[in-house]
C-alpha cells in the first residue's frame, strides 16, 4: 500500500512539473513542405506561460506547456495567420489541423479583369473605375487591410456558389476595413453568394455596403457583422434601386439609423426572401426607411433586431411610399415600437404580414406596433401577443387578425387622440381589448370580438365618449341577422379552423362569412367581404368532378405559412417523370428530402414536420423534367 501512494505521488509531481502535452498540425495551402511554420502560445491566463514551437516537414508539432488558458497564432512568410483566442488547455489534447492560406498578392489602387481562385491581400483601396470590369471567381477571398475598401464605379462581377463563396473581410483582426462603394455606376453588377463582413465605412454612412446613385444585384449573401457611426451598417441606400434576394443581413450595429438597411432618397430597393436578424441601431434595429424612399420588401424574416425607436422596422417623418408583403416581423425589442414604429403621413402598407412576440420597454405609448401621427395601411396581417398604439393620424387596419393569448390588463389596441380606423378585423383576447384616450372619432366598424361586449373596451377616466358613441351596444342586426352594435361590430367565436397550431381560417358556418363592410372590394369568390385574415371560398365547381390533368409543372404555396411545426406543400406534374421536392435553409445547405421518386401526371401533395428545426425561411424546391420551381415557406416556433 505505501508503495502505491508513493506511485501516485511521483506521478503527480511528474504531472506538475511537465504540464500537459499539445499535439497539433498545421498545413500550408498547395505546399508539400509543411515546415517552419510558427505556432506561438501567448499567455491569458496568470497559470499559463508564453512558448511557441514551429512544425516538421509533415506539418506536425508537439509542445508540453502549463495548463491555463492561450491564444495560438499561427504563422509563416507568404500565408495569413490563424489564430485560436482565449482556448483553455488543461490536459494532455490534440488540436484540430489548421491550412494557413497562401498570400497570393497583395494588390490595391484601380484595377480590372479577372481574379481568384485564392487569398489577396488589399493594401491600398481598389477601385473599379468608369468603363471597367472586375470578375472575381467562386473561392476568391480578399483581405483588406485597415481602412482600405472596394469603390466600385464600373463593373463588378462577383458570382460564387453555396459551397465556395466570394469573401470580403478584414485582415486584421479587431480592426476594420471600410466596406463596398458603389458610385454612381451605370452598368449592371451583380454579387452572388458573398459574404461581407467585419466592415465600417470611413464616413457617416454605410458599413458593408454603401449604394450612391447605383442598383447592383445581390442574391444568397451574408451581409454580416459590419458597423456603422452614422447610418446604414449593413447596407446602405441613397438614389439606388437594388435587387437585394435571399440574403442574409444579421449582426450589423448602427449609431443612427437603419442595422441592417437604411434607405432612402429617392430609393426604391426591392428586397425579396431575406432574414434581417440581431442587428441594432438607435432607430431602425432591422430596418430603417427614410424621406423619399420607395422600398418593396416581400417575403422576408425581420427577427431579434433591437433599437430605441423601431426595433425590427422604422419609418421615419417624411413623403414616400413603399410595402411589405408576406413577412413575418418576430422577437424585435425597442424602447418605443418593438416591432415597428411608424411616423410617416405616406401610405405606406404592410400586407399579409405576421407580427409575433415584438416588445416594448415604454409603459405608455409607441408599444410594440406604434402608428405616431402616421396614415399607415395593414391589411390582411396577423398581429400575435403586440399591442398596437395609434397615436394621432388616421392609419388603417383592414381584415387583419388581432390576437391576446395572455391574461393581463394591457388591450391589444390603444387609441390616443387618433382618427384610425378598424374594420373587418377578428380581434380575440382576453378583456379588455381596445382602450380609448380622446378618440371619440376613431372608426371601429364590421369586426368581430371574442371578448364579452360589456367589458371589450376602456376608456379614459371611464368616460365612453372617450370613444365611438355607443360601441359594443347591441342595437340592430348585421346582413346576416347577428346581433351588433350600431358600428356592425359582433361578439361571437370566428369559428377558426385550428387556431391552437395558427390555422386562422374560417370553418364553413362562420360568422365572419359575409359580414364585413358591403362597400370594401368583395372577396376573390364574388361574395362580400367577410372579417378576418382569410375568406372563406363559397363558389361550388359544376364541373365534372373528375380532376383534370395539369398542363403545366405548379408548386403551391404551403399552407399554413408560416407554420409551427406541420405544413403541406401541393404541386401538380403535367406527364409522370422523376420529382424532387427538396428543402434548403436561408445560406443554401439542404436539410430534407420531401419527396424524391417516380410520381404519375396529376395533383401531390407533401407533409413537413419542422418539429427539429429553427425557426427562420426556409426554401423549398421542385424539380421536374429539367425545370426547378422554387418558394420560401416561415417556421415560427
């Protein structure tokens, strides 16, 4: 026994007075002499001391070090450096391979024609002047030094693949190059899967990219981590009219306005299919739209974006235009307008929107979705545990669905001194719902309430001339002999199809069917317009009942969109031929296969579970006969 604890105790002076052995290999790009490369341990913690080793011709290396925490920079002549921060070693472990990339040159001032594949090293700014061209080939990656950028007044031509991106980032770790300009530049550019980061412009505006008088391309992009001390960091818009598509813009962080987008004067961008997340601004967190812009915005994910004013979307004071069309707005945090927060008198639209989940720090006005003097239009939206506030202005909410699923005594509206309307909208929770504050002119007329009618609104000091004049009482019939108060208002259950799993349809024997206001346009199916979100289609087919071969390849939207967890996708097949129906998320990689096979001529249909994955777009794709039709479909969780 003595023996053993004398065992013991050399082995464990022998532990503490060796340290730990570090094992590891490093390579160098298209060499096969992997020698002399450095690989230098510099100390974080108190426990861990300084070294460094260099690697045999096979790229191995060995080290016995004191255990603690280091940062490992690797390094050799002609190839960037590789560095491990704040890694903790406290036992003998072998690090994963490292490939230091060759320098293949370093470059800078006015430039054209073709570059890559490989690593570059910009020391001075490019530029692409008037008349030129720039090709940059899939798997070309430039390294800017501090405070160099890319000016683009030609042609830039940028187009990579899923699986070899174009990369334009900083060589410098922690210190930042100044970002792509594109400058009143005529021809056609266009940037496929690229990934901008780690940039700040140099000026007030813009950090990744900057857009002056010029409408270049950008599809399948990471536009990420970039910074802005004025306005702008991910992307900024002035006079341009980008196409901006199935990009990712996320961790971008402006001091003024607009994280991820700024636009404005005279812009008319058309932004289709992106996800705008984690960005921050002081106003704007996601998005920010100014004087004299015209944005079409379709499709996207605007999520986790925070800022003061506007934490997913920000319309500031001025005259313009613009839409957003299908999106789902989620999980967006500000001190005044969570989800977004409106101060333009332009008739700005949101259509078929989902707001989900936003918040607002103010206790008092501008809550999660804030109207400010504003003449705003929401139609056919879904706005699901927000408040909205209507403050001053007169906006619009058409056919919407209002939805309070917690017990509390927040409303789900709040009218200040507003002349808005509401009208054929479902507007469900717990009471009350609507609270009135010198709005005795707001108009709230053709909706249905799930809360009794007696206890649905508040008003100020308990004083209903706050409000409408007699709203909520039951004086007449509505078009379908419901009872309803003088505005057409009813306070029944909708009746919806499953709205436990988000399914806001309307059952067959609704009272919304029919029951909105007779002089709004009527539902596509001829009949008028019913409350809610979604109509409900009564014409009957008096054809044959036998189903009609297609005649051309069709993929459907899903439905539900968005969804959680299960959605079904339809598509029709003109001849039997061999289908894929694939899945792929927002930076291109497939995550399922929906159908894969032979299938004959006719109407499909496929089910998804979504139960294992992230909420966020996703996209799926049907390819037939050497023909791909593509849709983005939204998992909310």
């Amino acid at each position: 026994m003595k023996h053993c604890i004398i065992c013991v105790l050399l082995l464990l002076t022998a532990t503490l007075s060796y340290g730990i052995s570090v094992t590891g290999v490093a390579l160098l790009e298209n060499e096969t002499n992997h020698s002399g490369i450095e690989v230098k341990f510099e100390a974080v913690s108190p426990s861990a001391e300084m070294d460094s080793v260099y690697t045999n011709s096979s790229g191995n290396f060995s080290i016995m070090l004191e255990p603690g925490v280091y940062n490992i920079l690797y390094s050799h002549e002609g190839f960037f450096d590789h560095e491990i921060t704040s890694l903790g070693l406290t036992m003998n472990m072998e690090l994963e391979t490292v490939v230091l990339d060759v320098i293949e040159a370093e470059i800078g001032g006015e430039i054209s024609g073709t570059i890559g594949p490989g690593t570059y090293l910009i020391g001075s700014d490019l530029i692409v002047a008037e008349d030129n061209e720039l090709i940059l080939l899939p798997g070309t990656e430039l390294r800017f030094n501090p405070h160099t950028g890319l000016e683009v007044r030609g042609r830039l031509e940028a187009i990579g693949d899923p699986a070899d991106s174009i990369i334009f980032t900083n060589r410098v770790t922690d210190s930042l190059w100044s970002g792509i300009q594109f400058d009143s530049c005529e021809t056609i550019t266009r940037l496929e899967y690229c990934v901008i980061e780690n940039a700040s412009s140099a000026g007030e505006t813009g950090g990744g990219v900057s857009c002056i008088g010029c409408s270049p391309e950008f599809y399948g992009s990471r536009i990420c981590n970039n910074h802005s001390s004025g306005s702008g960091a991910g992307i900024y818009l002035y006079n341009s009219s980008p196409l901006i598509e199935a990009c990712l813009i996320a961790g971008n962080d402006a001091n003024s306005s607009g994280g991820g987008i700024y636009t404005l004067g005279n812009s008319s961008p058309h932004i289709i299919g992106c996800t705008i997340s984690g960005n921050s601004a002081s106003s704007g967190g996601g998005i920010a739209v100014g004087d004299g812009s015209w944005p079409m915005i379709e499709d996207c994910f605007v999520s986790d974006n925070s800022a003061s004013y506007g934490g997913g979307v920000y319309l500031a004071a001025g005259t313009y235009l613009g839409e957003m069309n299908y999106c789902l707005i989620s999980g967006n945090s500000a001190e005044y307008g969570g989800g977004f927060l409106s101060r333009t008198t332009a008739s700005f639209s949101f259509s078929e929107c989902t707001m989900d989940s936003n918040n607002t720090s103010c206790s008092y006005w501008a809550k999660d979705c804030a109207f400010v003097e504003t003449n705003l239009r929401l139609k056919r939206c879904i706005i699901r545990g927000d408040i909205l506030t209507f403050y001053g202005g007169a906006p619009h909410v058409v056919n919407c669905i209002l939805i309070d699923e917690d017990e509390g005594d927040d409303p789900i509206v709040d009218f200040y001194h507003s002349f808005a309307v509401i009208t054929n909208s479902i507007i469900t929770g717990i009471d009350p719902v609507i609270h009135f504050s010198e709005s005795p002119f707001a108009q709230v007329q053709f909706n249905l309430f799930t809360a009794d009618r007696y206890d649905a609104f508040q008003f100020d000091n308990n004083d209903p001339i706050q409000g409408p004049t007699l709203l909520g009482t039951l004086i007449t019939l509505n078009a379908n002999e419901d009872s309803s108060d003088t505005y057409y208002n009813i306070f029944e259950d909708p009746l919806f199809v499953d709205a436990e799993n988000g399914d806001y349809h309307l059952q067959e024997g609704s009272p919304c069917i029919d029951a909105g206001d007779p002089n709004l346009p009527y539902d596509p199916d001829g009949t008028i317009a019913d409350i809610g979100a979604f109509y409900f289609p009564q014409q009957q087919s008096v054809d044959n009942p036998r189903s009609e071969i297609p005649t051309e390849l069709k993929l459907s939207q899903n439905y539900p969109n968005p969804f959680n967890a299960t959605t079904e996708i339809r598509f029709s097949l003109p001849v039997s031929d061999q289908v894929k129906l694939e899945l792929f998320n927002i930076q291109g990689s497939k995550v399922a296969d929906l159908v894969k096979g032979l299938l004959a001529s006719g109407e499909h249909s496929a089910t998804f579970n979504g139960r294992e994955l992230a909420s966020g777009v996703y996209f799926y794709r049907l390819t037939s006969n050497n023909i791909s039709l593509t849709k983005k479909m939204v998992l909310l969780k």
